[in-house]
C-alpha cells in the first residue's frame, strides 16, 4: 500500500466521519418538532415515493425543467457505480478494478457513463443559462438573494467541472492504455496496461484526445490529477449538501414517503380545542371541577409561534425544500404583489430550526434565545396574505406543505396573540354572537323574505 493509498483512504474516512456528524444534526434538529404518526397506508406511501421522488412525476409538468432535471438525476444515480470503481481503486491500489471481471462490457459500462456525463453536463449549462442569462422571473425573487442564487449556481458549475473532469481523465486514459503494453511495463506507467482492455475507445472522451498532449508523462499526470479532482470533489460535494438546498437529493424520499395523503383542503383539529368543545357538549363533565391534585397538565398553546412548535414533518419539509419555486410562481397573493411567498415561508423554516440547533450545539439544551419563527423571520402581514387555496402544495415537486405552516403560525396569531385583522375579529364577534358571521342575530335571518 502506497502513500497515494493510505492518503485516499484518509480522505474518505474525512468524507464520511464529517458527514455522518453533519447530516446527524439535520436529523436531530427535524426530531425537535412535534410528533406526528405518518406510519398508516404503508403501500400508498410506498407508491407515492416511488411515483413522486423516484419517477420524477411533478417534474415534468413544466416539460423543460423536468427533463433536464430528470437527466441530471439518472446522470447522478448512475454515475455513482463508477464512483464505486474509484472508491475500490483508491482503496486498493488498482486501475479501473471493475475491467478485469466486466471484460468487453466494461468499455460498454463507461460509454453509457459518458453519455450521462455529457448530458448533466449540458442539462447544467442549459440550467446555468436560464438563471443568470433569461433569468427566469421565479429565480429573481426577494428571498432569492444572496447566498441561495450562490448555491444554485456553485452546485451547477460544480457538476460541469466534476463531469468535465471524468471525461478528461478516461480520454488521458484511453491514451496510455492503448500504448504497448511492452512500452511501459519496466516504467511508473506500468499499472495503466495492467487493466487488460485491448485498445479501448469511449465514446465521448475519444473527442478530447486531440486537445492532449502526446507525452505518456504528462498524459499520466493529467489522467490522475482529473481523477483526484474528481474523487475529492465527490467528497466535498458530500459534505456541501448539508448545508445546501440540494440535500432534497437524500431527503426528498423520506419527505414524499411520509406525505400527507389526506385531500389536500382538509384542516386538522387542534386537540385542545377539541377537547374543550367535547367537555362543552358532555353533561357528565364539571368544567369548574378542580383537577386532580397528581395532575399537573402543561399549558395548553395553540398553533405554532417557533420551530419547535411545529411537527417533525413540517421541519423536514423545510430542509426538503429545493427552491425551485414553483409554489410561489402559481400563488395568487404573489401574484397580486403581496408579500407572501410560500418558498420564503420554508426557507425562513429551515434557517430558524438550524438557528435553533447551533444553539443547542453552543449553548446547551437550556439555551433560550429571544426569537420566534414569527415575527422575526415570518411576518403576519405575509402569513395573512395566503388565501389558503393550496396551490404551492399542489405544485411542489417533492410534496411539501408550505400550507400546514402557515396555518399553525396563524392559530398562534388568533389564539394566542388575538392579533387577526380586523376584518376577521368582526367575523368571530358575529359568529360568537349571532351564530353566523353576518351581522343579524339568529331571529332576523329571514326577514329578507318579507321585503318584497
């Protein structure tokens, strides 16, 4: 074992360590939110992951985006077996390991790689040029400032280098493999006529060979550089998606998985509420009674006004969410110039609950901070602007729920704050009052047929 092995070998170890640490977080800061039992219609949910996150099926509602998202994601699930070649040839020392027992089939086996190659490829040049030249309208909004139109861009340019990358190295490959195997059997080269193809031509990087230089030297010198660009940046990648919009890649099964397969306009009960108005209509139940001395209920809180005030769904929603923002392209209050934006509401999610978590990590699980998921990152002004006619969950790719949020943030408003427009404070004074929520008390509501 060399020290180009032993060097490998600690980098994945890295890799891996830091991003079982990291992504350990995401899982333990989604666990804060409250518990909900998703555990029903197993195969249902079994169908809509299947149809949802791996068929790609909203995707393709907008033909464009969908195919060249879906060529991005076969290029990524299939590229990671030669990954797999690299991982084992790093470890072990070898030359593309896989050869020796694929044969013919091996050449076969890389030349579908670089097909998908050079579409991811050209599917993230295509998705570069619609976000920064057209600069389509749903890539331009408020929220979108800043760090996340960075992150959309550093993943697109970090695949074409990563792809360009795989290409260049099987094209300074193909060149010293079909070198005489007798020329450079007594030099360093030796282990590159060791895989046992016989001239082998790809059918991509065969294009570049032209661009190389002839030396075997310096061929080998760019042949490894291109493949420790490529393995390390595989790495980094690894760990980038933590702290990206691109962790939808792992989380995006779980969150269809676990999908809410209720219709889409049903509202949950609060359970207090619940619980309230079933006493109100129980004759046998004291509501003045005195409980229990050994009891000592928590205080009953309504909606949600932080994170933790949330289930663990609605948090993994909010670390699901990919930006693309098709929920707030298709909502009317933005549409109409309002301040709501359903992408904001999760983004805004997902920075309170990592908020949340550095703090656990710093400060210890006592640490209380002087922040609130509304008010100092969601405003009632957009929270009010939602008609709650569910297209941004309709729309969503992944099958978030920017809805149920918004919805548990208002109950808090209401409930807790009694801070609803007053337009709806009149409502409720009139439903309280007359039953309804018109202004006529119960036994004037037909007097309209007597006018004529």
């Amino acid at each position: 074992m060399g020290i180009s092995n032993i060097l490998f070998i600690v980098l994945l170890a890295g890799a891996a360590f830091l991003f079982y640490r990291n992504f350990g977080k995401i899982v333990r800061n989604i666990k804060l939110g409250k518990d909900l039992d998703r555990s029903d219609q197993s195969d249902v949910r079994w169908k809509t992951m299947a149809r949802v996150a791996l068929g790609q099926s909203k995707m393709v509602t907008r033909p464009i985006a969908g195919i060249l998202h879906i060529l991005v994601y076969i290029g990524f699930v299939i590229i990671n077996i030669e990954i797999l070649e690299i991982v084992l040839d790093g470890v072990l020392g070898t030359h593309r390991v896989f050869a020796g027992f694929l044969g013919d089939f091996y050449v076969t086996f890389i030349n579908l790689f670089e097909i998908l190659a050079l579409l991811v490829l050209l599917a993230c040049a295509v998705f570069l040029i619609r976000r920064n030249i057209v600069k389509i309208e749903r890539f331009w909004k408020p929220e979108m400032k800043g760090w996340p139109a960075s992150d959309a861009n550093y993943i697109l340019f970090i695949e074409i280098l990563l792809m360009s990358a795989f290409l260049i190295m099987n094209a300074a490959d193909t060149v010293l493999m079909n070198i005489p195997y007798e020329d450079i059997s007594a030099t360093s080269l030796a282990h590159y006529g060791e895989t046992g193809l016989v001239n082998p031509s790809f059918v991509v990087s065969d294009f570049l060979i032209g661009w190389l230089p002839n030396d075997p030297n310096t061929l080998a010198f760019i042949e490894r550089a291109c493949w420790w660009f490529h393995i390390v940046g595989i790495f980094a990648f690894l760990n980038y998606l933590v702290i990206s919009k691109h962790l939808h890649i792992l989380l995006a099964f779980p969150n269809t998985y676990f999908s809410n397969l209720y219709p889409k306009g049903r509202f949950d009960n609060l359970a207090s509420v619940k619980k309230e108005v079933e006493m109100m209509f129980d004759p046998s139940i004291d509501p003045y009674a005195t409980p229990p001395a050994d009891e000592n209920p928590a205080p009953v809180t309504f909606g949600a006004k932080d994170v933790s005030d949330l289930t663990w769904k609605q948090l993994m929603d909010a670390y699901t969410c990919t930006e693309c923002g098709r929920c707030t392209s298709v909502c009317p209050a933005n549409l109409t110039g309002k301040l709501l934006s359903p992408r904001k509401i999760m983004m805004d999610t997902r920075d309170r609950i990592t908020e949340v978590g550095n703090n656990l990590d710093k400060n210890g699980p006592d640490f209380k901070d002087e922040k609130l998921l509304v008010h100092d990152y969601i405003s009632a002004e957009e929270l009010w602007a939602c008609t709650t006619c569910n297209a941004c969950t309709d729309a969503c790719p992944v099958n978030i729920d920017p809805l149920s949020i918004i919805v548990d943030l208002r109950r808090y408003l209401v409930m807790e704050q009694s801070a609803a427009p007053a337009e709806l404070n009149g409502m409720f004074t009139n439903i309280e009052n007359n039953g309804a929520p018109w202004q006529f008390s119960m036994a004037d509501r037909l007097n309209w047929k007597d006018e004529n």
